[in-house]
C-alpha cells in the first residue's frame, strides 16, 4: 500500500468518526430516551405484578371475613360491601354472594344478582356462563318449563364445561314432563361420555336404574 492510500484511508477513517460523534451528539437521546424506556418499561411490569398481587390478596383477606359470619344472609350482607378491583373479580364476588342468597332463601335476589353477571359483557364467558346456569338452578320451576329447555339447550351447545351438567338438568326436566324413553336416552348418553365425572355418573346411573333401564356392565379390560 502507497503512503497516499495509507494517508486516504486514515482521513476517511477520521471522517467517520467524526460523523459518528455528531451523530452521536445529534440523536444520542434517543438511544438514552430508548434505554430509560427500556428499564422503566421492566421496572413498571414488576410494579404492576407486585400491585395485582397485592390486590389478589386483600380481595382474598376482605372475601374471608365476609365469609366468617354466621348465617348466610349476614354473609350475602357482607359479600356485597367487598370492594372488588375489576370485572372479573366482581362477578366471582357475586357469584359466591348469589349462593349465599339463595341459601337464605332469597331466590329474587340470588337470580338477579346472577342475570347481572351473565348478562355482563366485561367479564369472561366461562363466568357469565356458570352465571346463567346458576340462575336456571336457583329458578327451578318458577320458571316456564319451555324457557328453560331452551336456556338449558343453549348451553349444552355454547359451554363445554357445563355441556354434561346442563344434561343432567334436561333429564330431569324429561322426567318432569313425563317423558321417560327421552330422559333414559340422554341419561345413558351422560354415563357413556368419556368427559363425565364419577360423581355425575353415579348421579346419572341411579336415575337410569329408577327408571327402570340397564346399566351397560363394567369392563376390567379397558377394551
């Protein structure tokens, strides 16, 4: 290499440099600005893990002494003073507090306590859900029998988790209405199912038997 591109290739070297400072000084903010968002960024996340929380455990604390009274009414009463942050913690307020009513008789106000939270668009379905099936249980035969057929089927088809439950409730409904062919098939279709809990089946076989049908016998072998 010549000592005039050795000397071309140090000023183009210095030129960069210097290019590079003043960039540097020109947008050099932005990289900090960029930095300080990055560390308050996490710093934030951390501050707002620590703050649910916080909030989890005093929803939890303020949920256990509105549990301790005795009687359910008083403890509706209480429910109904915890102060919750959030749709979704609200309706798990209300739902434990629409039990409570309605274990002290107060059907009208467990049921309109449980529409609400069903008919509740903030909060997630799966709640809304058990909501509305709660609802139809507290109800009972108060409500038209048509209606809750149709609510009860709607569910079978929109909520997996209650899909089995709200089978049960139409059995007893067949039976209700004096349709035991129709209850005994559905019943056999509860058992059957690979998603049914034992205490369901248990639940479902001794209305198959008092129905007077057959239960399928057990196989050992699993096949």
């Amino acid at each position: 290499m010549s000592d005039t591109d050795s000397f071309i290739e140090e000023v183009t070297e210095e030129v960069r440099r210097d290019r590079l400072f003043a960039l540097m000084k020109k947008y050099g903010w932005i990289a900090a600005v960029a930095v300080v968002g990055i560390v308050g960024g996490a710093a934030f996340n951390e501050w707002q893990k620590a703050q649910d929380t916080a909030a989890a455990q005093q929803l939890g604390d303020d949920m256990i002494a509105a549990l301790e009274p005795e009687g359910a009414a008083a403890r509706a009463q209480a429910l109904a003073g915890v102060q919750a942050d959030g749709a979704a913690a609200a309706a798990l307020v209300d739902l434990i507090r629409a039990a409570e009513l309605a274990e002290a008789g107060d059907a009208a106000g467990a049921v309109s306590v449980l529409d609400a939270v069903a008919a509740n668009g903030e909060i997630p379905t799966i709640y809304r859900q058990v909501a509305a099936f709660k609802s139809l249980l507290v109800q009972g035969d108060s409500l038209d029998e048509a209606e809750r057929r149709v609510r009860l089927e709607g569910l079978t088809q929109t909520a997996p988790s209650l899909r089995l439950a709200a089978e049960e409730q139409l059995a007893l409904l067949d039976i209700q209405q004096a349709k035991p062919e129709a209850a005994l098939e559905r019943l056999e279709r509860i058992v059957a199912d690979a998603e049914v809990t034992q205490d369901l089946r248990r639940r479902a076989s001794q209305l198959i038997v008092a129905l007077g049908g057959e239960l399928e016998p057990a196989n050992p072998t699993g096949q």
